[in-house]
C-alpha cells in the first residue's frame, strides 16, 4: 500500500475535472447547445481521444503487431466482446512472434 | 426526496434503477477486469487504482490515464493526465444536461453531488425510464451505485490477476494496451460520420508523436478530429437545409 504525492495530485485532479464536467451538465441544462457545430464536437471527442491513442502504436509496431491488430479487430466485430478481443489480440502477438522468432 | 410530490418511496426506485442496470453492469465488469489487469501493468498501486476507481469513476478516461501512467514519479504526467480526464469527460456536459427533468426547480447545486454516480450506463437506462415516465432521481442513484460497486470489485479482481503475472511481455500482454483500445474504438462505431474524424485524429496523432515527446499526440489528435467531424457534421447539415 505506497503511493506518492504525484499521484494523489492527478488523481485528485482527474477526481474534480469529472464531478466538475458532470455536474456542469445538471447545472447549466437550460443553457447547452444541443444541436450545431459545439454539440457535435463534444459527441467526436472519445472515438477521436482513442483513434489518437491506437494508431501511433500500430504503425511503429512490428508486423506482428499488425496482424495481432487485425485479429482484435476481426473478433470483437464478429463477438462484440472487449475481453475475447483482447485475449485474440494478445494471444495473436504471442504466437506471431514465436513463428517470427522460430 | 419529498420535494417532488411523487407516489414512489426512495428505496423502491433506487432498487427499480438499480435491478434495471444489472444488464449492463455485467459489462461493466468485463470492461473493469481489463482495466484491473492493466492497471496492475502500468504500474498503479493496489491503493492508487482503490483511489482511482473511487473517486475518478469514469472508464474511459481512466483507460486513457493507464497510457499516460508512469510508475516513477517524478516523470509522472499530472497536467496531461488531468487534461485528458476533462477532455474525454467533456460529452458528459450532454449527458447529464439531459437529466435536468428529474430534478425540483430549486436546490439543483445538492442534485450536482449526485452526478457523480452518472455513468454512461445507468444514463441510458434512466433516460429509457424517462421516456416511459417512470424514473427519478433514486432510480439514477440505484444503477449508478450497481455500476459502482461492479466497476471497483472488478478492478480489484483484475489487479488481483495481473499481478500473478510477472513478465507480460513475454506472454505477448504488452499488446493487451493497444489491442483494448483497438476495441473500444470500434465499439464507438456510429457510422460513416465517424470516418473523417478518426482518420483525422489517427495521422494528426502520429505526425504530432514523430516530432513531440511524451503522450501530447492523444490531446493534440483527439482535439483534431474531434473538431474535423463536427465541422463534416455541420456543414452536411447546412448543405441538407
């Protein structure tokens, strides 16, 4: 049980800025775009957050990491199951790399 | 909760909410198991993860936050991590802005504090219960307490199996990261819409990483294509009118 006092300031930061966002939504309900151009913005920012997360990591990824990309890919379309995405994913890095390696 | 002059008592609708979010609570726990086993990879401690889960209580922001984790630290990102918890977080300003029906006239600043159970879980199946006339507050509080409890236990139990793992490279765990993400994303599919703003966030993100040290490329991408599909967006519309 260690922690440091780094952590607890992000933590306690990332703590404020959610409740702060959340309760902004109750608080200024009557004053929120719910249409145009800020609305539609707020509604891109996760799907564009993770798209920037994944795609450096897979082009200066090895070609294993490609084709392990694809595997995930491929099985949670088909499963709509994040945990047995990621299992074939990881599953497929490791055995790619084995062939590659052997 | 007698301010509203409603025929229901407190603990009927918190445990209405609560057996209505039982559905998604279970993916609630596939989602938390995944983020206890990285957790454990990016180098959280057990009381840094209970502090996390606790207090922070937002998905993906926190699987965000596992990206920009480091266990020195001194090198640790604090303004980055806060910047992309608010950043991630922002569509809550939509969701929660939706529930404003649920509350009395007056003393909406005590209704703030309750938004801290708000999930995109329990938000969906209490805006279901709104169509159909029969939600309240409780019933909020109810699912959102379920989603709680489900999302710390889970973590908890993750973190519990990630560490019994001791070289995760080795076993290929290293691309358990990108691989998670890969299906979060996709699961955000909405349709063609989705398209400009991911390519645009993807090629912003890995030109910004090619030049730009650390873990700015999320933000800098995430802003980027966010912004270019909402003009997509409204420009299509203002075309359609």
């Amino acid at each position: 049980m260690h922690t440091t006092p780094e952590a607890v300031i992000a933590i306690l930061g990332m703590a404020l800025v959610t409740i702060a966002v959340k309760a902004s939504g109750l608080l200024l309900a009557d004053r929120l775009p719910r249409d145009g151009f800020a609305a539609a913005w707020l509604r891109h920012i996760p799907g564009a957050v993770l798209a920037a997360l994944v795609a450096p990591a897979l082009v200066t990824g090895s070609p294993a990491e490609v084709v392990a990309a694809v595997a995930t890919g491929g099985i949670f379309i088909l499963t709509r199951n994040l945990f047995a995405a990621m299992a074939a994913g990881v599953a497929t890095v490791y055995l790619v790399r084995l062939l590659i390696a052997g | 909760m007698s301010t509203l002059a409603a025929p229901y008592r407190f603990s009927d609708q918190f445990l209405a909410g609560a057996r209505a979010c039982v559905p998604v609570a279970i993916s609630v726990a596939a989602y938390g198991l995944v983020w206890g086993v990285l957790a454990r990879g990016a180098g959280l401690s057990l009381i840094e993860v209970v502090m996390m889960s606790g207090l922070v209580f937002a998905g993906s922001a926190q699987f965000v936050a596992l990206d920009l984790w480091t266990a020195t630290p001194s090198s640790l990102p604090i303004g980055p991590l806060i910047l992309a918890a608010l950043i991630v977080n922002l569509r809550y300003l939509l969701l929660t802005a939706t529930l404003r029906p649920l509350y009395p006239e007056k003393g909406l600043w005590r209704g703030a504090l309750s938004m801290y159970l708000v999930t995109d879980e329990n938000w969906a199946m209490t805006v279901a219960a709104m169509a159909r006339g029969g939600s309240s507050v409780a019933f909020l509080m109810g699912g959102g307490a379920l989603a709680w409890i489900s999302w710390m236990s889970t973590n908890l139990i993750g973190y519990g199996l990630g560490s019994a793992i001791d070289d995760p490279a080795r076993w290929g765990l290293d691309f358990a990261f990108t691989a998670t993400f890969l299906a979060l994303l996709l699961g955000m599919w909405k349709g063609r819409g989705d398209i400009v703003p991911w390519l645009v966030a993807a090629l912003t993100a890995i030109a910004t990483a090619q030049f730009v040290e650390g873990s700015w490329h999320i933000l800098v991408g995430g802003v980027a294509g966010s912004l270019a599909g909402a003009l997509v967006e409204v420009r299509k519309h203002a075309h359609h009118a």
